[in-house]
C-alpha cells in the first residue's frame, strides 16, 4: 500500500527563510499519495543544528515524538531556546490513517537573524545632499564603498542589511541576493525591514569589497500624491557581514566612517519620476577590489541612529519574474520608436542599444496609445514614468534602471540625436509570491479576463497591495486591498504577503483606534493636488475595516490562527472606536468613499435632490447604508474572529453589537416590502451577503435586486465593493444564471466589455475608455486597477468549482460545486492550496456532465455533481454510490451530493436541460 510522503516543507509560510526573527516559527508541510482516502494520522518532526544529526535521524533542537495529528500547518516549533543567528534543519515523516509509517521528507532550514538591537554592530551611513529634488530633477543615487580583508577557512559568512531608502549590494563585484527594491515599503517612522543573505561563496582569501547602491526609494523618494521626502531627507544605509571560521573565530565587517561615497552614472532616481543614467560617469570596478580611483571618493556620512524597529523581513521580495518581447515595434517619420509589449504590466525596459558619445535618449512609459497612435500618458497625473540613458559611445551599451519602476504596456524611445535600438525587454517585477491558481474556459474572452485578474495583481502586488503602478499615487488603499484579498489567495500564496500589510496597518491605526485608509500611512499635510488628507484618510467604512476582513482571511485560508491573536487588541480598539462614535448603531458620517465608481441608474441631480450629502458621483449607495453595514459586519468578525481564539466573553460582546447595529439598520433603511433606501443594487447585495435584513423581507430583498439587474438589460451598476456582494448574493439567493449572465456580459458595463476593448488588465473604471466617448477623465483613470477583479474569487469557486465547506480553516474540508451555466463547456481549474493541490475539470458532451476531481492527501471533499433527478450518477463505471471511497449524501439544488476523501474521482451524469450551454 502506497505510505504518505510529507513535502514542500516551509516555515513561516516561507521556503528556507534566512534570519527570521520569530523565536516560535511555524512549520508546515503537505502529504501527499496516490491513493483514495489517505490521510495523516500522526507525525514527528526533528529539528537539528546541523545537517548531519538529521542524517542520523537525530533533533538536538527539537524532537516532537509521535504527534497523533492531522495536522500538517501551523505546527509551532517547540524545541530549545533558539538564538540570533542560529542555523536550524529539519525534516518530518507522517503516519496515514492506518498507523503506516512513510519516509523521511527532505531536509528543509531555517535561520535566525538578529533578535536583539545591541547585536548590531554598525552605524547608518550614506552621504548628506542639501539637494531639494523636482519632478524634473529627483535625487542622484549614492555609491558606497569599503575593502576588507578575509583569513582563509571561512565557514559561513552572513549578511544583514537594511536602508532607509533603497539598497543593492555587491561583493566582490557579484551582486548579492536577487532583491530589486530592500528594504520594501514600511511606515519608516515606526519600523523598517533587514534582509539576510548567506555570502560564503562570495568572500575570497585576502582583498574583498563591499559596494552598494543607495538610493531614495519610498523614504525620501517622491510617494503617493504627496511629494518628496514624507519620511526622510537622504537615504541611509546600515550592515553587518557575520564571518564565521573553520576555527570557531568570528569576525565582523560593519557600516562605520571608513566607507567612502561617491555619485556615479545614476544622476537622478525615483520610483515614480524615472531615473537618468549618465553613462560616460561610469567607473568600473567600482564594487571590487583595487578600485584604482576610491581616493578620490569622499568620507561616507555618518547618519543619525534609527529609532524606530528594526525587524526581519517575514515576507517574500520583490524581484524580477519575467521578460517579455516586444509584441510590435514601429519607427514614426521623426526618428522615435513605438514599442509595444502586448501586456500591460509593472517594471521597467531593459535595452541595448548605440549611440554616439552624449546622445540622449529618453524612455516614455505608458498603458495605451491615443486616437492618433501617440503615447497616451495624461493618466499618469504628475508621475513622468521617464528614463533617461545618455551614451557613453562605443560598443555594448545596455541601459537598465535600478530604482525605478513604471505601469506600461507601450514604450516610446526618443533619441537628441541618431541611436540604435539593438534589443529590447520589458521586464516584469512584483514580489515574488508563488502562483498557486489556474483556470481556463471554454470562452476566449472570459479566459482572457482570468489573466487580465492575474496580470493586475502582479504589477500592484509591491511589498503592499497598491492600487495602481503608473500614476502618482500607488497606495497601498486597504478598501481595494480586502474586496481584492479573496482572489488575490486563489491567485497566490499571500500568506506571508497580507500578514506583513496587517502590521503596517497596524503601524497606520490612530490612537483612538480608527484605522487610516491606506498602509503605510503616509502624513500631509497637503498633495500635490493642494488637498489635506491628514484627517479625511481615516475611519472610512469598507476601507479602515480591511484589517478584520484580512486577517479572517488569512486564518480562513491557511488556518493562521497567529495572526488573529498578533492583532487582536488593535481590531478590538476599531470596533470600540465604532461603538464610541455611533453608539446608536446607526453610522452616517461623511465624507465616505461608499461603492466607490458604481455606476448612475438614475439621474445623479434627483438622487443628490433625495439623498444631499449621502451620495456623490463617486457612490449612488448613500453613506450611511454603506457606513452602517460594514461596521455591522466588522462587528460579526469581531465576534468571529474572538469565538477561533477561545475569548467567549468577546464573542458575546460583539454578536450583541452586531445584532443591536443589524436591527437599527432594519428600523432605519428597510421598509416593510424590503426596499432599502437609496434601492442600490449594491444596498441590497450588502445587506443580504451581511446578514442585515429581517427573515421576513429576505426574499422580497430578492426579488428587487434581481428584479432591478433584469430591468436594466442583466446589467450591474455596482462600485468596488459592492460588485463581489452582488455575484456572491446573486447565486446564494438561487440566481446562479443571472450572475452568469453578468458575467459573460459583453456591452458596457461589464467585464467583458474592457477585454473586447484589447484590456489587458483589469481597468479602475468601467468606463476606462468608452466607443462613444474615448477615455475617461485623466485625473483618476488607471488601466491596472484591481478592485474589479474582486470576480477573480467568484470565477474559482463557481465555474472552477473549488472552494472550503463550512466553517473550518484551511482547505483541508473542500466544497467542490461547479456550476455549468451560461455559455461555458468546459472548465479546467486547480488551486495549490495549504493542503496540497485541488483539481477539477468539467465538460459537456452530448447532454452529459463529465466532471474529474483530484483531492489532496489529508483532505476531504463535498461534491456537488448537476444531475436529473432520479437518473444514476456515475464514478468511472460505477454508480457513484457505491464506488470506492465515495459516499452519498443525498440531493439539493439540483445536484447529486457526495463525501469524498483524497483521490481523483470522475463522475458522469445527465446533464439538467436548463444547465446545458
């Protein structure tokens, strides 16, 4: 009989992470077999200080024993005290259900980083500038410099380094790690991130060097709407490279006054700006050993000591994860090329290219051509998304940025003089978090709309959620953040990714414990557009209740139960703030950003006529629905969230709440026929998905909503937020078929209408650009905006038909329940989720539902298989209900249910007339 093998080791939901700084971290692992129904009944995990002890079956550290278990994630480590900078390997070996023994996994490690402030040894240094940077003219970057020697019998070498700014560093003249902007984004005020990198190869006998690349990043940089320097005036640099010898010696090579600093080609620099490289300024050699001209270079500025926290960086980087061609590429009458890559993405253009000495060519960025063909970059607002490379002359010149990165599907390259363009690459950067969902259809254009989701998060998945890559503002706005959050977890591994935002949300919340609308925080007083955000950016409904509804998240997808206790305390002091202000339960404060971009069912003058301040242009569901809803819903979390960690007196308290804010609610917005005020289509949806209405009025509710989207063509009106709570209401309430009419609707609005457009990414508007009117207004009109991908979650769970059953955390219970409606006839979707990978393909054939499922080890599944009533499902050539490892549940809605237990499993059955395409 096939035994469990235990894989993909990680810890803290990481691969191999180097120098964490959590002293308890979390293991985790799946199982995996051929066969049906297996199942881990137990465990045993070693943990060893080297290698070799685990050779012998030994754990120094920890040795856990036989643990009778299921579980496979989020097991604490339970071992010896481990300290700063300690290596740690280990493995694990399962049991199965029948108490069968399987082999050893591979070895998996981990290491500690610095735990403590006093073990750093070195001081900040980087290079003073009283240089006030322009949009025209940011900051240059700053080179720094130090040569030291190594003894031979180097054991281990380590670097820890971290920037206020950004940083790249190289030994030796080889670049180290592959990072493209550490330290990330943080709010620098309260904390910034190291990174750990193992250097041993990199040192050599004798002469070494140190060289790195400063530059001002989201510290000092321009950020936001808000201009230059909100945290800092010059970037900093702080490192300690740990040498460990064969003999047992160590020795330390800091960040002091000895280094030198220099400026050098990079002559300006800015996330958002762009960055000119001058490269008759190159020196090289500059980052090796025997740099002929470092005398000239000046003392490195000893920088003031930071005072916030320093701390491990726990999540995955930014690097760069692709390249792509050009897909086109036209030369216009005047000497420019137009370059189109055939996706709109995040990162920058990497080019060879000739030219003669003190040529200029400059790099234009941007999402779409305009009605003439030219560049179209009046979205951009103030961003320049512009690159500067002034030759050298001569042959092999590449030009490629360093800190720097734009939104951009087209490139305009202009020369102040002739060049040649020899090569060119658009390459790709997000942080590199694994890719764990795929789906396709039978419908181009819906598939086509399933990369537009993918390619969205990717270019806006930078250190934080940010809601655009392009224009001056890339925020990290915690409202398209937590509509986002589902799909982003069918997408990617976000574990790690999401649960370093909830700190920097944390780091964000006031002290009155309302929460800012978007993380890191970044203080006004003004924009560049002359508006003072210092207070109007806080407390807003749907957006500062992001931390509750991602945290849940988290301990819904991957079981982190960690993370609701880390945040525990902040999410209470919301809904206390909540509570505080609206004890009433009835909150109506404005201004509120409510469904953000729904669209006008009717005219805007009747419904400011009806409402006054509730409404804006920007949401036609009035403020105090909106507002009131979700604090009754962060209330129900709160209860939720208290009830997964044991607090029973909480989970009281804040049903208690939800229940007094749900009847005011009522009493207020509902009248007897169900009609809620302001009658949204997202008013409805809300309530509904929320659980705000009276039993009574449910299906009156309903049948409005449903009656009010037919009326208007299939057509959904709804902003941000209100789109997820409308599919999901749609098909919760019995209208599965509407939802997909929604879906594969193809005029305007709707998703389909962008991708018919050649949309490559999900746009912020549904009007992005219209037949009839062109492009929307400037001022706030991305073309990679995520919220509208929010349908991403629905697509995985209703046409890939995956999903978890019930309440239980992680996916170890499956709800596998594909919906064969609308135009579709094929599906194929698989999910890599915390316990293993989950599969389903389902087609059409002849009348017939042909439906394979694949469940991981250690899973089970509820499977929902469409069929005619009184007709035999198969599983391969046998009635379902007696086929091995499956057992009958019964009927509903339709479908034959079955419980399943790991396997693949293919069922067939007849196929319902009113589900065929």
């Amino acid at each position: 009989m096939e035994t469990l093998r235990a894989q993909r080791l990680r810890a803290e939901n990481m691969d191999d992470p180097l120098g964490i700084d959590v002293e308890r971290p979390r293991l985790g692992w799946i199982v995996v077999c051929g066969r049906r129904g297996a199942a881990q009944g137990a465990y045993r995990v070693l943990v060893a200080s080297r290698p070799e002890l685990l050779d012998e079956d030994k754990g120094d550290l920890w040795d856990s024993g036989v643990v009778a278990s299921a579980a496979t994630q989020q097991v604490e480590y339970e071992g010896r005290e481990l300290v700063s900078e300690q290596r740690a390997y280990w493995k694990v070996r399962a049991w199965d259900e029948h108490g069968v023994e399987g082999p050893w996994s591979e070895t998996a490690c981990w290491s500690m980083g610095l735990l403590s402030r006093d073990e750093w040894n070195g001081v900040w240094i980087g290079w003073k500038k009283d240089v006030k940077p322009t949009k025209e003219a940011p900051k240059p970057n700053v080179y720094l410099r130090k040569g030291f020697g190594v003894r031979a019998g180097v054991r281990r070498a380590t670097v820890y380094a971290t920037a206020l700014g950004l940083y790249r560093l190289w030994l030796n003249g080889e670049r180290v790690g592959r990072d493209v902007f550490s330290p990330e984004w943080t709010d620098y005020h309260v904390r910034v991130q190291y990174q750990t990198y193992d250097v041993t190869r990199l040192l050599r006998e004798g002469d070494n060097a140190a060289g790195v690349l400063l530059g001002q990043g989201w510290y000092s940089g321009y950020i936001g709407m808000f201009g230059y320097q909100k945290y800092g005036m010059d970037p900093a640099y702080l490192m300690q490279l740990s040498i460990e010898y064969e003999d047992g010696t160590r020795e330390k090579v800091t960040t002091d006054g000895s280094w030198t600093a220099s400026l050098g080609p990079v002559v300006s620099s800015d996330l958002q700006m762009g960055e000119t490289i001058d490269a008759r300024l190159e020196m090289p050699g500059w980052n090796a050993p025997g740099f002929a001209t470092e005398a000239i270079w000046s003392p490195a500025d000893v920088m003031y000591d930071y005072r916030g926290w320093i701390v491990a960086q726990m999540s995955r980087p930014i690097r760069e994860t692709g390249e792509r061609a050009p897909h086109s590429l036209r030369w216009t009458p005047d000497g420019r090329v137009l370059l189109d890559f055939g996706q709109n993405l995040a990162g920058w253009m990497r080019a060879s290219l000739k030219g003669e000495a003190g040529t200029r060519i400059t790099f234009r960025f941007g999402e779409a051509l305009d009605a003439n063909g030219e560049l179209y970059t009046e979205n951009l607002r103030f961003a320049r998304q512009t690159d500067v490379y002034v030759c050298r002359g001569g042959e092999g010149e590449r030009f490629e940025p360093t800190f720097t990165y734009h939104g951009f599907r087209y490139v305009e390259v202009r020369g102040d003089g002739p060049f040649e363009l020899e090569e060119a690459a658009a390459v790709v950067v997000h942080s590199e978090l694994p890719e764990t969902g795929e789906l396709e259809t039978s419908h181009p254009l819906v598939n086509r709309l399933i990369e537009n989701v993918r390619w969205t998060q990717r270019a806006n998945f930078m250190s934080v959620p940010t809601d655009c890559p392009q224009r001056d503002e890339r925020h990290g706005w915690t409202g398209d953040g937590q509509i986002f959050s589902g799909t982003a977890a069918y997408y990617m591994d976000v574990s790690a990714f999401y649960a370093k935002w909830l700190v920097d949300l944390e780091d964000a919340q006031r002290p009155t414990g309302a929460y800012t609308d978007f993380a890191p925080f970044i203080f006004g007083p003004k924009t560049e557009f002359d508006n003072d955000f210092t207070y109007t950016h806080t407390a807003s409904a749907g957006w500062a209740d992001a931390p509750l509804i991602v945290a849940w998240l988290l301990y819904e997808t991957y079981g982190d139960r960690r993370v609701l206790r880390k945040h525990y305390g902040s999410m209470k002091r919301w809904v206390e703030f909540n509570r505080a202000q609206f004890p009433d339960g009835i909150r109506d404060d404005v201004p509120q950003y409510g469904d953000w971009l729904s669209v006008n069912e009717r005219p805007f003058e009747e419904r400011i006529a009806e409402f006054g301040r509730m409404v804006s242009h920007h949401s036609t569901t009035p403020y105090d629905i909106f507002s009131t809803a979700y604090m009754a819903y962060s209330a129900k979390l709160m209860a939720d969230i208290a009830a997964a960690l044991g607090e029973e007196e909480d989970r009281r308290t804040y049903r208690e709440r939800f229940e007094q804010i749900r009847g005011a609610f009522a009493d207020r917005f509902v009248d007897e026929e169900g009609r809620i005020k302001g009658d949204t289509q997202t008013a409805y949806a809300m309530a509904l998905e929320m659980d705000l209405l009276p039993e009574r009025l449910r299906e009156a509710a309903v049948t409005r909503l449903v009656g009010k989207i037919r009326e208007l063509g299939d057509m959904a009106t709804t902003g941000f937020l209100g789109t997820k709570f409308l599919m999901d209401a749609i098909v919760r309430e019995g209208h599965a078929d509407l939802a997909f009419r929604l879906l594969l609707r193809e005029a305007y609005p709707s998703w389909l209408y962008s991708v018919r457009q050649g949309a490559t990414t999900i746009w912020e508007r549904w009007d992005g650009w219209t037949e009839e009117k062109g492009f929307q207004d400037p001022g706030m009109n991305s073309l990679c905006h995520y919220a509208f991908g929010s349908v991403g979650e629905w697509l995985f769970r209703h046409v890939g038909g995956i999903g978890r059953e019930g309440a239980e955390a992680g996916f170890g219970a499956l709800l596998i329940r594909p919906r064969p409606l609308g135009e579709l006839t094929f599906a194929r979707c698989r999910y890599d989720s915390v316990s293993g990978p989950v599969a389903t393909e389902w087609r059409i054939v002849n009348g017939e539902l042909l439906l394979t499922v694949e469940i991981p080890a250690n899973a089970t599944a509820l499977v929902y298989v469409p069929s005619v009533e009184g007709t035999e499902v198969l599983e391969g050539d046998t009635p379902a209900r007696l086929a091995e490892g499956v057992g009958e549940v019964g009927r509903e809605d339709g479908c034959a249910v079955f419980r399943v237990g790991s396997g693949k499993f293919s069922f067939v059955s007849l196929l319902p007339a009113s589900a065929e395409a």
